[in-house]
C-alpha cells in the first residue's frame, strides 16, 4: 500500500511541475501598484527682502534663515491628472537640506504655505511683485539629524493643473537651511524640490502578457498605459536580480501597445520582468508580473495538452489501483 501511495504522489508531483512550467496558457494583465514619480517644479525662484527689485530665478541654490538675506523661495508644479481608476492616493511636497556640516544649536524654522496665484514666472518674480502667500499648510524645524522632508499635500491638488507653493524661514538665529533649485540638479547627484506621487491599488501602467512562459522566438504582447505627464518611457527586460538583459524599446509614448519577439540566446534567470521607466530621469515606474523564459535546448511546451496529460496519470492511478484490488 505505501509503494501505491508514493507511486500516485509521484504520478502528482510530476503532473502539478509541467503544470506550472508550460501550463499556464491563460492571458494575464498585470499592474504596476506602487508608483513613485517624482514631479520637478517648472518654476523656482527666491526672492529676497535686501535686494527687492532684483531676480534670482537663474540661482542654483535658495539659503533660507539669514539674517542679512530673508528669502522666500517660490515653487510651481504640474500636476497630474487623476482619473477614474488611474488615481494618485497622496502626494508630498519633498526636499532635501544640503549644508549638512553646519552644526544647529536652534535649528531653522520654515513655513511652507500655498501661493494664492499661478502667473508668476521665475524669469520675472521679485519681492515687490510676487504673488499673495496663502494659507499655511505646515510649520517644521530643521536641524541636522533631518536632512529630507516630505509635507503631505494631498488635499491641496484636488482639481487643480497647476499649484505654487511659498517656503519660508520663521526664525532669524543667524542659522540657514540650503536648497537646491532645479539649475543644480545632476543626474544621480543633486536634486531639486519636487512632488512625489503614490499610485496605490489603482492601475497606472499595465502590461498584457500571454502565458507565464516564453521560449526564444515567441513574441510577447506588450500594452502599457499611464497618467503622468511623461514625454517618453523605456521598456526594458530585467532578470530576477534587476539586472538589464535587453532594452526593448527607448523613447516611446506614455501609452502604446505592440509584438515583442524575444532574441535569440540564452535565457539562465529564474524568472524575467518587464520594467517601465522615465526616459528623461531614469526613475522607473514599477514591474511587470514575473515569467519565465525557457532555453531553447528544452522540448516544445506541451502545455497545449492539459488534458492529456491529467488523462496520463488518472490512468496509472487507476492501474495502480486495480492491481492492488486484484490481489486481494
């Protein structure tokens, strides 16, 4: 009885493995649900109380807390649509303090509040003809164990393409915080303010897959879908340690759809995803779903014939089966 008994586990084992590695023939979506874009200010610009008249959108950095330069710095956004099923579930207003080697005894106080009016441009802005600062949507204190921080604006976007915001400092301790603008910003190094959008369970990109399991040859079905304002993404196949196996298309529209032959090659990964990223920043998007990629040295799949193979092993089963009942 227990030989019978490991024979049909066998039998199930083997059956239920094909299964997994060639059986799934059924179409999938999968989608990206944590997105984190970031969204850099169109504009920034401080202007300074000493020096009323003058322009400073062209600085590369804002000191805020100076005594002898009280400075507001001035921020402007894009903001991205939110519709139905495509929604954004928070979005945070985050910088980073750069002159980390001062040491704070009292620390910097900044106000960061909502700017009442859009026209302004950082080419034009002064102290004497900025727009009205509104309401204020939080008070910190900046001090050296806290470089980066992130203010919940969420509410504050609601209907709105576009929205400004004024940081400015509340304390004059001869103490300052430094900001980069986005004339600082480098690739991989400084970076300016910016938004920061979460993408909960609410699908942003998606990308439609035909099985879970590919052979050199095969084309995939690649649509993508997103909505954030993105001139141009790339689509690229990583293995399962984030590693780029191959770039499958640069430059393309922030919706599309096409047919993805794989390469010939050898394919040793566990498992494959297709990553979406910025073109311009590099910043990605999110993972498509996992899905192997088989080598080309393995049999044709025969994950066409389910049914058959089932049929296989409820015969041996029953085989199995009635010779124990014949001896008997």
């Amino acid at each position: 009885m227990k030989k019978n008994l490991k024979a049909i586990l066998l039998f199930s084992f083997i059956f239920a493995s094909i299964l997994f590695v060639f059986g799934n023939n059924t179409k999938f979506t999968s989608a990206f649900v944590y997105i984190y874009p970031k969204v850099f200010a169109t504009d920034d610009a401080p202007v300074k109380e000493s020096d009323p008249d003058t322009n400073y959108g062209g600085d590369q950095n804002v000191f805020l807390g100076l005594e002898a330069n009280n400075a507001i710095l001035f921020l402007k956004f894009n903001v991205p649509l939110n519709t139905t099923g495509q929604k954004y579930t928070k979005a945070e207003l985050v910088f980073i303090r750069r002159n980390n080697d001062q040491n704070f005894t009292q620390g910097v106080g900044l106000e960061i509040c909502i700017v009442n009016n859009d026209t302004w441009s950082e080419n034009e802005i002064t102290w004497n003809n900025m727009p009205t600062i509104g309401n204020s949507i939080a008070n910190i204190t900046s001090h050296e164990k806290e470089p980066l921080y992130k203010i919940d604006v969420t509410s504050y976007l609601n209907g709105k393409q576009i929205i400004s915001f004024a940081i400015r400092n509340t304390t004059n301790n001869g103490e300052y915080v430094k900001l980069c603008m986005k004339e600082c910003q480098e690739p991989g190094g400084n970076e300016s303010i910016y938004l920061l959008f979460t993408y909960g369970n609410e699908q942003c990109i998606s990308v439609s897959v035909d099985k879970a399991s590919y052979r050199p040859g095969d084309s995939i079905n690649i649509t993508w879908f997103c909505d954030v304002p993105l001139s141009s993404v790339d689509i690229k196949l990583i293995d399962a340690s984030g590693d780029l196996v191959v770039i499958i298309k640069d430059r393309q529209p922030c919706s599309g759809e096409f047919l993805w032959t794989i390469p010939s090659g050898n394919y040793p990964s566990s498992y494959y995803r297709i990553k979406i990223i910025d073109s311009a920043t590099g910043n990605y998007y999110g993972l498509s779903s996992s899905f192997v990629i088989e080598s080309a040295s393995i049999p044709k799949a025969i994950s066409g014939y389910p049914f058959i193979l089932l049929g296989i092993v409820v015969i041996s089963t029953s085989f199995i089966i009635s010779r124990k009942m014949k001896r008997k």
